[in-house]
C-alpha cells in the first residue's frame, strides 16, 4: 500500500503525476524524520508519493514504484545509518539516478544523522551492509558495484545535512518545503535550474 497526497485545489502540473517521490529505510526514520517531512510537504500542497510496505527480502522491486519513480518530478532520498542494508533502497536510488540523466528528475539527498563521505565511500554502516551484500550477491557483483556507484553520485549532489532536532532539525526541514514548494510554483525558475543542472539549497 502507497501513500500519495493530491490536494483538490492544486494547479495540475502536465507530465507528472508526482512532485515529490520519497525514497527512505523505513525502520530508520518512518516514525521520525520521514512521517514529519512527508505530513510537512502535503500541508504545503506537495503531491507527494511514498511507500507504505517493506518488501520482503529476497524480493524485486515493485513494477509500481518504479512507475512512481518516473512520473515524479523531484526524488527525495533519506540516507540513514541503515539505507544501504536495503536492497529496495538502493534500487530506487539506481532508478532515480537513472531518470535524472534520462528526464533530467531533480534529486535531493538529505543525509539524517550520516556523514556524507560515509556514503559516498561506503564507510561505517554502510561498509558493513555491503559485506552482507558481497557475500550474498557473489554470482552477481556487477549488481553491488552499480549500487556502490549509485551512492557516490547520490552523494556527490546538494543536498541537506540534518543531524538532530537540536541542530535545527525543524527549522531546516521547513525551509526545504519552502524551496520546494517554490519550485514547484514558479516554473520560469524550474526551468532555468534544469537547464544549469544546478541546485543551491543547502543550508
């Protein structure tokens, strides 16, 4: 089951179902972080999708959230402690990589209580979940060295570091709403931004 949020009263925004796609761990941050940003953005008019379900191990990728993931127009990706233990995780981030090079998606990390340069190294956490992965995916190492890219370029974007509520957790997190929602609203500006292929929104 899917979460997705579509206010009665917003303009319709042509080619997108989506605004914003939100690619989390759910045992990381879907009673903290994920639950405040998502109710955050949908109170901002936000059409917002996200997953509800956790894919039992073992399992692909569902066709239905690789579908979300192209009709979105900006992908969120929550990395935390535990992002690379999920082989659905990293799946979406492959997918989301590849529509920004395709349909050039916008994408925002937000690194939640992680370093950036463990992410981007594969250090702490998430050198320990790719040792789990190595073993398990032997036959297919091509597979844990696209994801290990996934992760570099990921991290190597702008994006948001929040390290706790008392580093200003709520305050950063309503000003990536704002951004967004301005986004969103002023397309003169989504257009110059897309064609620069740049994005200045870390605080």
């Amino acid at each position: 089951m899917q979460d997705y949020f579509e206010p009665p009263s917003s303009p319709s925004r042509p080619g997108w179902a989506y605004d914003v796609f939100l690619s989390f761990r759910e045992e990381d941050t879907r009673k903290n972080f994920t639950d405040h940003l998502y109710s955050a953005l949908v109170d901002n008019g936000i059409r917002t999708f996200r997953d509800n379900d956790e894919l039992p191990r073992g399992e692909d990728i569902s066709s239905q959230i690789l579908k979300a993931i192209q009709e979105s127009q900006i992908s969120i990706v929550v990395f935390s402690e535990g992002y690379a233990s999920s082989t659905w995780c990293l799946e979406e981030l492959v997918k989301i990589l590849e529509c920004k090079r395709k349909t050039d998606q916008i994408v925002l990390p937000v690194f939640y209580d992680v370093d950036p340069s463990h992410v981007r190294k594969q250090e702490a956490g998430f050198a320990e979940a790719f040792g789990r992965h190595e073993e398990r995916f032997k036959d297919e190492i091509e597979k844990v060295n696209k994801w290990k890219g996934a992760l570099v370029e990921a991290a190597n974007l702008a994006g948001y570091e929040l390290n706790s509520m008392a580093n200003g957790y709520f305050f950063r997190l309503i000003l990536m709403c704002l951004s967004l929602h301005l986004l969103l609203s002023t397309p003169s500006l989504l257009v110059a931004m897309l064609k620069s292929k740049t994005l200045e929104l870390k605080f």
